[in-house]
C-alpha cells in the first residue's frame, strides 16, 4: 500500500518510494584476517617464551617420582643390612692397639693383664673381677662402667676416664693413676690403694676423706707417697 504525502505546494500527492536496501559489506581492508584461522597457526608458549621448559606428562612425573623413592628405599636397606651385619659397624669400641670391642659388653671375670690397652674403650660395660694386672691403659675410658673387684695393680691408668664408674673393692695397688678423671658419683669403697698414686685426680672432698683414711705406701714408678698425692694433709 503506498503512503501519500501531501506538499503544501502542490494539490497532486505524490507516492512516498521506498527506501533502497543496503546490504553491509566487511571491508577487508579493515578485518584482513578470517575468522576460520587455525588456532594452530599462532605461536607456541615456547616461541613467546624461549626460557619457559617443556612440561613433562603426569605419567613421566610420577614415573620419575617413584624411581627416586625406591633408589632412596634401596640405600636406606642396604645401610640397615650393614648395622646388622656387623655388630662392630654398629657399636664401635676397641683402640689403638686393642681392636676388639669393649665398649658396652659383659668382660666379667676377662684377663688383660699386661695387655697394652692405650685409649682403649670400656664405656659402660661390665667388668667385675676383670684382671687389668701391669695394663697399659693409658687415657683408656671406664665412663659408667662397673669394675667391681677388678685387678688394676701395677696398671698405668694416666689419664683413665673413670667418671660414674664403680671402682669398689678394686685392687689399685701400685696404679698410677695421675690425671684421671673421677666425676661424678665414682666411688673407690673398699678399694687397695696402698703405693696408687692420684696425682691431680679429681676427687670428691668425701671419696677423699675415705681413701686417707686407708691411704699408705710409695708408689714405685713415680716415687710419690699415696697420701702426698690425696692431699691427706
């Protein structure tokens, strides 16, 4: 149906056309790319960042991941066969000159008499009545062993570490013991020390009153009284 206008200067309506169709065009001076464009053909995360690393698969992580717990798994075994395997691997004890472990053993009633024992480990172990007869046990360490009724006569015992030993009714005759070490609750109860000489031994002011009260002799390698060297006064 046409539409009628009607101009103020004319009597005869003239049909209002129709306005032409514009169909919009893209101008591709102004989009020059497709829009199908292949994601493919952009560039790569490596491309835009050259020190970026490939990322490996989850598959190879925790194939890498368990590789390393069962070589770790391997040496903690073979550590622990070791230990077992030899108890000298795992309580170590010995000396110098006396290679067999001492330390933490029951040596009860074992000779060592004239053995050459120097720096020699007796750490907690159990030595009663263990003959030390003319040892040379010098800086050897008796730390919290029990030397009940051992033989030390005549033992070269400079330098011993009897600290929280038990040294009761131990036979000292003739020992040097010059600049052993006696801390702690050491006791010498009823102990032989006729011709000892403690030298610069630590003791307690009791363990001290104790052994002058039973002190005497001369000791025959040093020349000096044991009551000189108690400080018995």
């Amino acid at each position: 149906m046409a539409i009628l206008s009607v101009s103020p200067f004319t009597s005869t309506p003239k049909p209002l056309s129709s306005p032409p169709s514009v169909k919009p065009q893209l101008s591709r001076a102004r989009y020059p790319f497709s829009c199908q464009r292949s994601f493919s053909s952009y560039p790569t995360q490596r491309e835009h960042f050259p020190g970026l690393k490939k990322l490996e698969s989850p598959a190879n992580m925790f194939s890498s991941i368990g590789e390393s717990l069962s070589r770790a798994g391997l040496l903690a075994i073979l550590s622990a066969s070791l230990v077992l395997v030899d108890p000298a691997l795992a309580f170590k004890g010995g000396g110098p000159y006396g290679s067999e472990v001492t330390r933490g053993q029951d040596l009860t009633g074992k000779d060592f008499s004239g053995k050459t024992l120097i720096k020699q480990d007796f750490k907690t172990s159990i030595l009663r009545q263990a003959n030390f007869k003319g040892a040379k046990l010098l800086g050897a360490s008796f730390f919290d062993a029990d030397l009940t009724g051992a033989d030390l006569s005549d033992a070269d015992l400079r330098g011993v570490d009897f600290s929280l030993a038990n040294v009761t009714k131990v036979n000292l005759k003739n020992a040097n013991l010059e600049g052993a070490l006696a801390t702690g609750n050491t006791s010498f109860r009823g102990s032989v020390i006729t011709g000892a000489d403690f030298t610069d031994v630590p003791l307690r002011d009791d363990q001290r009153k104790y052994l002058c009260k039973v002190a005497d002799g001369v000791n025959p390698t040093t020349g000096n009284a044991t009551r000189d060297t108690l400080l018995c006064g």
